[in-house]
C-alpha cells in the first residue's frame, strides 16, 4: 500500500535554513502536500507541488521534488522561532488503490528552532 | 484565519452523554471530512461527505454518527463514547474529492474532546 516517510525531529538554530525531507511509494499521486500544525492548531496547508514540477517558491519555502526517486523536501529559509511546529507530508494517490482520493500522511516532523 | 469553522473548540464530556461537533465551510466546497488525530501522531481518517453524501465511512464504531445538513455544515454526533476516544477532531473539506481527485484539504483547528 501508499506509504509516506518522515524523520521524525529537526533542530535548527534561528536564522538557518531548514530542510525537512519526506519519500513516498505511490506513483499515481499527482499532488504533493506540506502541512504545518501549531501546538493546539489544526492543520495549516503550506504549500503543494504538482508531480511534473520539479520545484516551487513561496516567500521562505521552497520544495523540491525528485519524482524518479519518490523524494519530496521542504525547505524554509531564514528560519523563525515562529516555524516551530510540526510538519506534515502528504499525498493523495489518484487512482488505483483502495486510499484512492484519500490523504495519506507521514509521521511528521517536529521542528525545534533554537533562539 | 482559518477558512473552516469548528465549534466548540473544546469539549469534556461523561460515557453517556450526547454532544455534537459542528463545522462550517463558506468556500464553496463540496467534499468534507471528519478526522481523528492523537497527540503527536498523524490525523486519521474517519468519514468522507462528497456532494452531501457519505461517501466514505473508515470502519468507525457507530458511537460516531455524521450527518451533513447541507454542502456547507458537517456534524458529527457523539453518543457513548469510551476514554480512548479523546483526542483532536480535526473538520477539513475540498473543491471535490473521490477517485482522480487531487484538490487540496483545507483544515478547522479542531475540537479538543475529553472523555471522563
């Protein structure tokens, strides 16, 4: 079935650059997601990338997307205190499958920015 | 700001009890969803509503009853619940969902249910 992976923590010190990798196993999926929740928050949807884009830019975030080996990255320039949160990767696989149309997840990032 | 609507956002309720959560979305979208999230761990999903109609139902003990009175509000009715279903209950909907859909889900921040 879909899998998506994540590490699991990342600690950056204030002004550096993050980056939080993630890998999938559908190859169906066409949308590729990052999500960030807050302590107490929902899910806030940062960004996503298009399978036959091999980057996007948004401000501080770029994502990278290696389609050939299944790997998707989120990096955050410039890194804030207020990016510490966790962030989710997701795919939704489009055809195929039992989780056809549904969100698979990964485990989540816990990103710690130290001041 | 979130664009989805959850109400309340906290809730402690007894086993027998009856409580409602409630979730409103003024995009124009007409697929909505219903998750379970633990702390620390992914969001799970529970029910799927696509043009007002249930679509998916993930195995989800009856004591979980959803009901969605029309393309802007989602409900979902608690009766009987054990300890182990505290948690987040995260809302989210989309333009569209199903087979070749990619749309992406936007997400309320959640209620916060305590089961005593």
């Amino acid at each position: 079935g879909e899998d998506v992976e994540q590490s699991l923590f990342l600690s950056v010190r204030e002004g550096d650059s993050s980056v939080i990798n993630c890998t999938y196993t559908d190859s169906s999926s066409t949308y590729l997601y990052w999500y960030k929740q807050e302590p107490g928050a929902g899910l806030q949807l940062l960004t996503y990338i298009f399978s036959n884009m091999d980057m996007k830019q948004d401000q501080r975030l770029t994502v990278l997307l290696n389609k050939k080996d299944k790997h998707l990255s989120l990096r955050i320039a410039d890194t804030q205190t207020g990016d510490s949160a966790i962030y989710f990767c997701a795919e939704i696989p489009a055809y195929g499958s039992s989780n056809t149309g549904k969100l698979i997840f990964g485990q989540g990032t816990t990103l710690q920015v130290k001041p | 700001d979130t664009e989805v609507t959850q109400t309340p956002k906290h809730l402690v309720m007894g086993m027998t009890n009856k409580k409602s959560l409630k979730c409103e979305q003024h995009m124009g979208h007409r697929a909505m969803y219903w998750y379970k999230q633990k702390a620390k761990k992914p969001p799970e999903l529970m029910f799927v509503y696509s043009y007002e109609k249930l679509s998916i139902n993930e195995s989800v003990p009856s004591r979980f009853s959803p009901e969605c009175p029309n393309s802007s509000l989602l409900n979902l009715h608690l009766h009987a619940l054990q300890p182990e279903d505290s948690a987040l209950y995260l809302c989210a909907s989309s333009q569209v969902s199903g087979e070749y859909s990619n749309q992406p889900q936007h997400f309320g921040d959640g209620t916060r249910l305590s089961i005593l």
